[in-house]
C-alpha cells in the first residue's frame, strides 16, 4: 500500500468514513448501537402473565465524536466546530430524517434526539459532541371502502353494533379448585 501512496502526483486526504446527515466529524470515539425487541406481556387470572408477540423497536445510535477548528477543511471564516455545532443544531430544529453511516452499518431515516457538548479551558478550539439518533419507522397507509351491507355474505354477524344491556360478571368455577 505504501507504494500506491508514495506513486500519487499530490497530497493524499483520507475523507472520514462516518457521517451523520451528510456532516463528517474529524473524529468518532465512540459508537454505541442498540436493537432491541419488545415482547409482550398479558397478565391473566391467576397466573404468570403471558407473552404471545414481539416486534422490534426503533434502532438508536450514540455517536461521541469531534471537530477541530485545525482541520484540513477548515476554510477560513467562521471557526468549523463552531459550525459544525450550528449545522447540528439545525439538522435537529429541521426533524427532518436523515442517513446515519457508522463504522457497522447504514442506518436510514433518522433523527438527532439528543446532542449536548462540553467545552473547557482545553477544548476551545475544539467541538465534542455526543449525538443520540433514534430511527424513525416509516409506514404508508390507504383508505379502502366496504361493500354496503346488503352485499355482505351473513349482515347479521357483520352488522353495526347495538347496546345490548349491562352485563354481569360470573364468578369463576376455577376459583373453587377441582374435586
């Protein structure tokens, strides 16, 4: 590889390979990704509550990452990690979604929950940031019509509901025991 490199005809700059929402930090130090699944949970009479579905959650990533106000691009004007921040910040106001590329995978239709920073008498000239981006999960739904009723096969089971009185609850012959 190195004799690829030194054969270029000019400087070689490597451009970060994560982004969030097309901005590209100098620095990822951390990446935390969860995917989870909820099972359900229904109590019943007396027993352990029982679960009969899952589905997944929305994925979330939390990115702590860095700019430097000495990088590469910086172009002069306004210092980078001060707008990098601004960018951050409006990428979050917009809640519009957006691409996540992390070092494990593609993750589409994201939001920028969280974003908080810390700056010191070190730091100055520098952004850390920690991002925390929840994925939004996109349906798409239509409106269909029913037949009228007289073209149902059996109106009465799929008639209109009608008030049918107040009900009394039984007591439970489970409750006795057996035998």
């Amino acid at each position: 590889m190195s004799d690829v490199l030194s054969k270029s005809s000019g400087p070689v700059l490597l451009r970060p390979t994560r982004s969030i929402g097309g901005l590209y930090p100098d620095v990822v130090v951390e990446e935390s990704h969860e995917d989870a699944l909820q099972v359900t949970e229904h109590p019943v009479e007396q027993g352990a509550a029982i679960s009969d579905h899952a589905f997944k959650k929305p994925a979330t990533v939390v990115i702590r990452g860095g700019v430097s106000d000495a990088s590469a691009e910086n172009t002069g004007g306004e210092r980078r990690s001060v707008e990098f921040y601004n960018t951050l910040l409006e990428l979050q106001k917009s809640r519009e979604l957006f691409d996540l590329v992390t070092g494990k995978r593609l993750y589409r239709n994201m939001l920028l929950e969280t974003l908080s920073t810390v700056t010191d008498n070190a730091g100055e000239h520098a952004l850390m940031f920690t991002a925390a981006c929840r994925e939004v999960v996109v349906v798409t739904t239509r409106t269909t019509t029913v037949p009228p009723r007289s073209r149902h096969a059996q109106p009465g089971k799929t008639g209109a509901t009608s008030d049918a009185g107040q009900k009394q609850p039984r007591q439970s012959i489970l409750k006795g025991g057996f035998g």
